[in-house]
C-alpha cells in the first residue's frame, strides 16, 4: 500500500527497544518505517532496556512520554513471547499513539491514562508481506507505525479491545506508615530509579519525616546531590519525578550491588 506524507504532515515515531546498538535491528525497523514515509521524524527513546525486561520498558515509557509533543507515535518493543499468540495492539490515548505487544508494557498506560482506546492489529494489508516469527518489530509494528503517521486511522489496523494485559505488582504498595517500592531502571550513572512517586506519600510529606531504606540500610533523603559530600548516598525526588538513591559523584548500583527489582521502603516518621 503506498501512502506518504506530506512536507506538512511530519510526525514523530518514538523507538523503545531492548535490542541494543551492536546488531542491525534498530536501523532495519527505521528503514523500514523511511520506505513507507520518508518524511517521517523518528527518535531513539532508549534501545538499553534490561532485556526482556517488559516492566521497565513500561516504567521508563510512562517516566517520558508527555515530553514528546502531541500526536507522538511510540513504538516500544520489549516482546520475549514474539511469534506466540500474544496480540498485537494499537493504543490511542487523548494526545498519543502506543504500537507494541500485549503483553503489559503499556500497563501504566492503562492504569493512569483517563481515556484510551485499545485496538487489536490484525489487518495484514498494513504488515510486511512476509512476516518472521521472531522478527514483529520490523513486519509489523514498524510497518503500522508509518501507516499511522501517514493518517492512516487506528480503526482501519483492526478491532477495538477491552482486556489488553496490565501487569501485576508494577505500582508500590502502601501501608500504614511505610511505602515499599522496587527499583524499576538504573541509569548510565548508577543511579537506582524506583517506581514510588510523591503522590502516593503526599498524604505523609507535610507532616512527616521520610526515612529511606534500601538493603536494610538507611539513605539520607535530600533536595540535590550536592546535599551530601562526594562518595555519599543519597535519595531524591530526581528528574523521571519518582524516588531515585545515587551517589553524589558516584554509583549507587555499584556501591550497594543492587540489579532491578530491589525492595526500596519509605518509611514516616513524625
């Protein structure tokens, strides 16, 4: 099917990936998406994903997407079950587009949009003639994506539906005094970025002291990094807007050898 846009017509194709840079699979989807619409902006959100590491795809997806501007299109492929018979989906919110699997990574999506709309993509016109079992980011996602941004309508890719996967356990559990998180992405610094926002101790914050605990071990809560000396822990309210606990100047992932999925507890205290 041809369909280009026009010089007016640009859009943005966001790509969250696991796939890293070293193989050529981030650079044969762009291609991909360029022979369909060449006008077409497209933008690298991250390929560094843990892989297979669904839950942090959808951590880092919900962190950023209202930076982009509206009408952004996000394909974001994190997908160990490619090839089964997990769905293919389309994902219309108030201001985005959201192509990837079904199998959870628009999960905060879900939880927090007020109003989206779920499409199942199952028009083969929109896919690449022959598709790998392994491969749904470059024969179909990639492909839907162009089509979209040419002004193809999310209708036309398939049916609406009402049941897409939400993932269990992604938002942090409150109770009584305590809030008990996990460590959902470490960035290139080392710093531990937690899934716990200030909105769920805003009840605590204007009456209580927070005490942070990672590993049994107490961490200073501060305004900035340089609230602490050079070399000391530290935790923040850092630029994602969730609890984040560094090192000024160093790593708090090699410091306190944590990977993802680190227990993080707030604790609050009058």
């Amino acid at each position: 099917m041809s369909v280009v846009a026009g010089p007016k017509d640009k859009k943005i194709i966001a790509i969250l990936t696991d796939f890293g840079l070293k193989d050529p699979y981030v650079g044969v989807i762009k291609a991909i998406m360029l022979g369909i619409n060449p006008n077409v902006v497209l933008v690298d959100f991250s390929h560094e994903v843990e892989s297979q590491n669904i839950k942090e795809a959808a951590f880092l997806l919900r962190c950023y997407y209202k930076d982009f501007p509206k009408d952004s299109i996000f394909l974001a492929v994190v997908d160990p079950g490619v090839g089964s018979k997990r769905r293919a989906i389309l994902v219309r919110t108030r201001d985005y587009f959201f192509v990837g699997p079904d199998n959870g990574i628009f999960s905060f999506l879900f939880l927090e949009e007020p109003h989206y709309t779920c499409y199942s993509l199952e028009n083969k016109h929109f896919f690449k003639e022959a598709i790998s079992s392994t491969f749904h980011a470059r024969d179909i996602f990639a492909p839907v994506c162009a089509y979209l941004s040419c002004g193809i309508k999310p209708e036309d890719f398939g049916p609406k539906i009402e049941d897409p996967i939400i993932l269990k356990g992604i938002s942090p559990n409150k109770k009584d005094n305590c809030v008990e998180g996990e460590v959902l992405h470490i960035d290139k610094f080392g710093n531990l970025i937690t899934n716990i926002h200030p909105k769920v101790c805003e009840e605590f914050l204007k009456r209580s002291h927070l005490t942070i605990y990672i590993k049994d071990q107490e961490v200073p809560f501060v305004t900035t990094y340089s609230d602490v000396k050079p070399g000391e822990l530290l935790s923040l309210w850092g630029s994602s807007k969730f609890l984040e606990i560094s090192v000024n100047q160093g790593s708090a992932t090699d410091r306190l050898n944590v990977r993802l999925g680190e227990k993080v507890r707030v604790i609050f205290k009058s």
